[in-house]
C-alpha cells in the first residue's frame, strides 16, 4: 500500500520546453532539504502533452502544449500500525509544504484521482 500525490505543471510546448520542469525538481529537492523531509526516492517525474478533458491537472489549449508530472509517493507497511501513522503524517506534510511553496509557483495542478485512502 503507499500513499501517493501527482501534480502536472505546464513547462513550454513539445519541441521546445521551457526549463520549468527541471526548475521545479530543483526547487523541489531543495525544499526538501530544508524541510528535512523523509522523501522516497527516485521522484517520479514524466512528460505528456496537454489534454482536452477540462478534468486533467494537464488541459490546456494549444495541442503542443507540454507538461511534466511530479510524483510524491511513500509506502506503507501492512504491519506496523504506528510506521504508518508516522509515514501517513509525513505524506501529508510533505503534501502541504508542495501546495503552499511550489504549486502555486508552477501553477501545478494536483491530479483529483490520486489521493484516496489506502
């Protein structure tokens, strides 16, 4: 089981992106470091182009619009009540400190899917 938050953030166009995606996993590990956040790695990170659905953290409306997608992920053990806790508390803050300090900057949009207990 693992906890697990996605945000998209537009980063340029296919062909010519415009640097934000790497800027952001800079500003990322340095937001962890600081934060001294527990903070699995590899970090997740992965590319697509933009979509139609007015649902996706990735709509936008020109169709060689690029966004790059950023994972946080933590695992769970199944049996260790209180590593859970622990990890699940750690999840959230890890969450929180991206909402307030990144996606606002990014305009990084959470994937409304991805969070769900587990």
């Amino acid at each position: 089981q693992q906890w697990v938050s996605e945000v998209a953030l537009p980063c340029g166009a296919v062909g010519a992106s415009d640097g934000r995606d790497l800027q952001y996993m800079t500003d990322l590990l340095a937001l962890i470091e600081a934060s001294d956040i527990p903070a699995p790695s590899p970090i997740e990170q992965r590319w697509s182009r933009r979509s139609a659905s007015p649902m996706s953290p990735a709509h936008s409306a020109g169709e060689d619009d690029l966004h790059s997608w950023v994972g946080i992920i933590m695992y769970l053990p199944i049996d260790r009540p209180e590593a859970r806790q622990a990890i699940t508390d750690a999840f959230w803050d890890y969450n929180a400190v991206c909402r307030r300090q990144l996606w606002p900057k990014y305009d990084a949009h959470q994937h409304w899917a991805k969070i769900e207990p587990p």
